[in-house]
C-alpha cells in the first residue's frame, strides 16, 4: 500500500488541521476609526480620521512577507437637515496598498481616489515592482496607456502611519456648498483580500480571515461659512 499523499490532499489536511486549532477571531483586526475632523484653511474643504487596531501581529507578519495589503477609506461629507434624512453630498474612496521590497528593504506604497472603490486597482503597480529598476522602461502600462504609478518608499514606522492616517484629504471646494448650513464627515475603513500573484495567492484564504470593515465614525458638525 503506498502511503504517498497527493499534494492537495495533504494540503487539505493541513487546512483542516491547522483551522482546528487556530480561532480566526484571534487573527481579525479589531479595528476602529477615530479623530475624524475637519481639517485644512483656505476655499477646500479637508478632512482627516486615524484608523486603531489595524496592524495586528498576522497582518504585520504577511506585509513583511511580501504580500501587498490594501486598505481602503470612505469619507462622505452629509449635510445636516431638519426634516429629512441628512444628505450625502460628497463622497470620495481613498484606496492605499503596501508591498515590502525584500532586496531593498524597503516598503513600497501606493495611493488611489475616486468615487467608486471598484475603480481603484493596483494590479499594474505591484506587476511592475517585480521588474527589476533596470527594467523600468519595460513596466507594463494602465488601461488608459499610462505607466504604472511609480510607489513612494518608507521604513516601517513611516509605512504604518501612511496606511492609518487621513491627513487633510481634499473633499473639494468649500464655495458650492450651502452657505450656514451644518455639516459632518463620515469616515470607514476596509481591508479586503485582493487578488494576489504567486506564490501569496496559495495563501489567499488565509487573509481573507483576516479581512476587516470599521464602523462608520462621525466628526462634530461644523458649519459652511464661505471659506474656512
């Protein structure tokens, strides 16, 4: 009798094994948005939130590995009413993805923002870090024909302040909004698996244990005055 197990077979044994002992709980980030504010002078209006509890031991432990994290922010500006529902009237995704460069020792970031976070992908940034710099010229290019968003680099303390501050998120012009009415800023944070590249989309099951959606949190009303 041949006692040899297929790879898969073993590895679903490994799972199984693995998933009895460990409690996916203990893995989740307990995460949490706080000191959501009105930020910025001037005709913009900005805003800025602190995200807490989101790099946990798991989380930090797979960024070094090498697998890209991506956390996603949404802010919505509501104007306050008396009567009715209040009104959303602004709305912004801010999409930040992090990979650390093993030969480099180096974390590479990148930042997206629009309205629709369906929009916002990395997958040309993070094929074009596994070219080597020689390479540049030959990184593969956005759907539009653009080059792939070059990353800005960062040690880990300045990583982990990227990823969980909002400082001053430009929310548009305070101008065509309603003069003396009262306004809030909604804030919410998502880590979502993504789709990996080999090898880490083996392990892609594991993340997504790991996944994390905030609650909204709300700053102090504040109001419209022509500029700030």
């Amino acid at each position: 009798m041949s006692y040899f197990l297929a790879p898969g077979l073993f590895a679903a044994i490994f799972f199984s094994t693995f998933l009895q002992a460990w409690n996916p709980r203990q893995a989740a980030a307990d995460a949490f948005i706080v000191d959501v504010v009105r930020s910025g002078q001037g005709e913009r209006l900005g805003a800025s939130a602190i995200l807490k509890g989101a790099f946990t031991r798991e989380i930090k432990e797979s960024v070094l590995s090498g697998m890209p994290m991506t956390f996603t922010y949404f802010i919505e500006l509501k104007r306050i009413r008396s009567l009715i529902w209040n009104e959303t009237s602004r709305k912004l995704a801010v999409k930040r993805t992090v990979k650390f460069d093993a030969l480099r020792k180096v974390y590479l970031m990148w930042e997206k923002k629009g309205e629709n976070d369906e929009d916002l992908t990395f997958e040309q940034e993070l094929a074009a870090a596994e070219y080597n710099k020689e390479k540049a010229k030959d990184q593969p290019t956005q759907a539009d024909g653009q080059q792939a968003q070059e990353p800005a680099m960062g040690d880990y303390e300045q990583m982990e302040k990227w990823m969980t501050r909002l400082e001053g998120v430009d929310m548009g012009p305070v101008s065509n909004l309603k003069q003396g009415a009262r306004y809030y800023f909604m804030v919410r944070c998502e880590m979502k698996s993504i789709k990996l590249i080999p090898p880490f989309n083996y392990i892609l099951f594991f993340v997504s244990l790991w996944d994390f959606d905030t609650e909204w949190e709300n700053s102090t009303p504040f109001i419209i005055n022509g500029v700030s």
